[in-house]
C-alpha cells in the first residue's frame, strides 16, 4: 500500500478516536466504549505523537548541514559558474522569493488558522518575543557555528552550511574528502529520513488524535481552508508569476510552452518527485522547445537540486497556518523569519516526495513555532505536495527559457 493511503487511513482513524475520546462525545448506549477509550488510549497516544515530533525534530541539524552543503557543493567551481551560473542563481532565488510573498500574502489575508485558537493551551514551544528585522540580519552569521547547532538556531546554521559548500567547490582535489564525507552524511540523513517518514501514519494517527480529543471535528474547516490557500498560492504563482516573466524575460507564450513541457509536469504530478521528472524535462525542454542544450544541461538540474519555488510557498503558508492555529501572532520580524528560512530551507529540499515535511520542521523551529502542528498538515501533505512539485518543475522549464534569452540567444520559434 502506498504510504499517502496509509497516512489517509491514520488520519481518519485518528480522527474516530478523538471523537471517541473527547469528552463531549456522547453515544447513546455505548457509553462504557469512550470510557473506556478515554482510560486506555488517552494516556498512550499523546507520548506516541510528542515520539515522533521528536524523531523529525533529531533530522533537523544534521539535514541541514549535510544537504546543503552537498548540495552547493555538487554545483562546481562557483568562481568558474560565470555569467549562465550567476543569471541562474538569480533567477531562481528572484522567484523563490516570489513565491514565498505570494504564500504569505495569502495566508495573512485568508487566515485560515484563525478559529483553531483551542490549541493554544498545547502550544508549550511557542517563542512570544519580538523578533526585529535587524536582530534577524544580525544573526544571519553565527558566532559558533556548533553553538548553533546545538541551541538550535536554524538560520544561522543554514548560511554556514551554504557557504562552507561554496567553499568546497574551490577546493578542487583537496574538498574530495571532507565533500565525501558530506556525502555520505547526506546518504545517511535521508536513508534516515526515509525511515521516519515510514512512522508518519502512526505518527499523524497520534497527532491527530489527541487534537480532535481537545477540540473536536471544527478543526477540520481550518484544514479545508489551509488547502485552499496552498493550492490557490501555487495557482497565482504558477498562471501569473511565472508567466509574466517568460514574457518578459524569455520572451515566449505560457501556453505554447506549457504544451511543450505538458509531459514533464503530469509526470511531476504524479511522482511528487522533481529529480525523477528530471530526464524527461530534459528531453522536453530541449527536443519540444528547442533551448539549446548547453543552457538547459546546465539550469534544469541546478533547478532540481535549489530551485523549489512551490515547496517554499507551501512552507510560508504552513507555518503562519499552524500559528493562527494556536492562537500565535506572528510580528513583522517573525514573519520576515518565516520568509528567509523557508527560502533557504527550500534550497536545502532534496526533490524526493515528503522532504517538504522536514524542511517544514527546519522552519517552525526556527520560528519557535510548535512542532506538534505538524501533524495536521502531514495529514494532507501528500496531496499538496502533488501540486507544489508541478510547480518546482514548471519554475525550472520557465528558467531555461528566461536564461537562454539573457544569455543573449534567440528565443525559440516553437515557443514564441
């Protein structure tokens, strides 16, 4: 069985047996059967649910440190990238960040968290101080990288990781085995990864469990509208961001070239993986599109490896969602976090299906946000992350285009 029906199946019996737990469930005549859910199960399926908080929460610095820098460091010799690497770069980080504005902006006007406030009382990590736009600047660079790691200080671990990569990459022969051995690390932290993930649907029949228990079905129309505002973000970046600068900067037609790259994105669709679509977005964007090879070999699987535009989305709106859920106000600077960190974590996401999951953890915790909200959106990330990886997938072909044109070629007949 596949592991999103198996979550699927968690979730609802999650959701039968807080109903059958929460104390204001009544069944005529069967009574005795929520007592006695209520004395067995309750104390054993919250400590269920804070194991595998903890289980996602013991990837986090590890998987940050081993992907990212593996993951700068596979690029190359990024003094010898030039003028395609720069362009690229640019490109991608212009719309992550698009992307990411989109999901916050949405999320702030719809507010679909907003009436979950009944979990509050759960909300033991949240951090309520003030975070300022210049304290946040200001620990962009740690001290002590290790001291970072161990308080758990999420951005400045990211930066670290990102520029010891860059490092690497100008170390020639010397990098090989230390970059092996982030390597292999890496290897290891999503072989690990792949393990807990397996967890997922006892973790979310837990989770879910002890939330329905407290609060009862109502927070099931706060999930409908998170969908809502996930599906509609990625719908605003994917038919008017992205279009609007293959106009643009590429000079080519959204809907000649989405044609062209139709096969890549149901491909995409249906794995949730943009490193498995990536052969084909190859061969789509080069034979059915005509960019020349030299830019698509060169953009596409950069695009694979750093380039998440939907996954950044889903992160921003997830994280602020799971604040108005416990009744957390963000302040301007926290959201400023909430946009750095899913933006950089975004970069750090390997594109298998469910990496969105751990770097949605890289997130709260840097927002000081609690974990446990987690697993309402585990419940329907798989559907999601459907969408969200279309998008990546469409972001990369959309980049080749906008690429090839700054490098100065022709665009394509077949696309203008």
């Amino acid at each position: 069985m596949k592991l999103h029906w198996k979550i699927l199946i968690g979730m609802a019996l999650g959701v039968a047996t807080g109903l059958l737990i929460n104390p204001e469930t009544t069944i005529p005549g069967l009574g005795f059967l929520a007592r006695g859910a209520r004395a067995t199960l309750g104390p054993v399926v919250e400590p269920v649910g804070q194991i595998f908080v903890k289980l996602l929460k013991m990837l986090i610095v590890p998987l940050i440190v081993a992907s990212m820098v593996t993951g700068v460091a596979r690029v190359g010799d990024i003094r010898k990238l030039g003028g395609l690497g720069a362009r690229t770069v640019a490109y991608y980080l212009t719309t992550t960040f698009a992307a990411v504005l989109v999901g916050l902006v949405l999320v702030v006007i719809v507010r679909p968290g907003v009436g979950g406030s009944a979990l509050g009382a759960q909300a033991p990590e949240a951090v309520e101080t003030q975070v300022t736009v210049s304290a946040i600047l200001l620990s962009l660079v740690p001290e002590n990288p290790i001291k970072a790691a161990a308080e758990g200080q999420i951005l400045p671990l990211i930066v670290f990781s990102l520029l010891l990569g860059a490092v690497l990459t100008t170390l020639g022969e010397r990098a090989n085995p230390l970059a092996s051995f982030f390597e292999s690390l890496n290897d290891a932290m999503m072989r690990l990864t792949e393990w807990v993930i397996k967890l997922t649907p006892i973790g979310v029949y837990a989770l879910i469990t002890a939330v329905v228990a407290s609060t009862g079905p109502s927070i099931f129309a706060n999930m409908g509208k998170y969908m809502a505002c996930v599906v509609v973000g990625l719908a605003v970046h994917s038919v008017v961001t992205l279009p609007l600068l293959l106009k643009l900067g590429g000079g080519a037609s959204a809907k000649r070239y989405a044609g062209t790259v139709a096969p890549a994105l149901t491909t995409a669709f249906s794995t949730a993986s943009s490193s498995a679509t990536l052969p084909l977005t190859i061969e789509c964007v080069e034979e059915n599109a005509k960019v020349p090879p030299r830019v698509a070999s060169f953009v596409l699987p950069l695009g694979a490896t750093i380039n998440m535009d939907g996954t950044a989305l889903y992160e921003s709106v997830a994280a602020v969602f799971i604040a108005q859920l416990y009744g957390i106000d963000l302040s301007l600077g926290q959201l400023v976090l909430v946009f750095l960190t899913a933006t950089l974590a975004a970069i750090g996401a390997a594109g298998i299906p469910s990496a969105g999951l751990v770097t949605m953890a890289i997130v709260l915790s840097a927002v000081g946000l609690p974990l446990h909200g987690i697993g309402m959106i585990i419940a329907v990330d798989r559907i999601l992350d459907m969408f969200r990886t279309m998008v990546n997938v469409w972001g990369d072909a959309v980049g080749c285009v906008v690429v090839n044109r700054l490098e100065g070629n022709e665009t394509p007949a077949e696309i203008r």
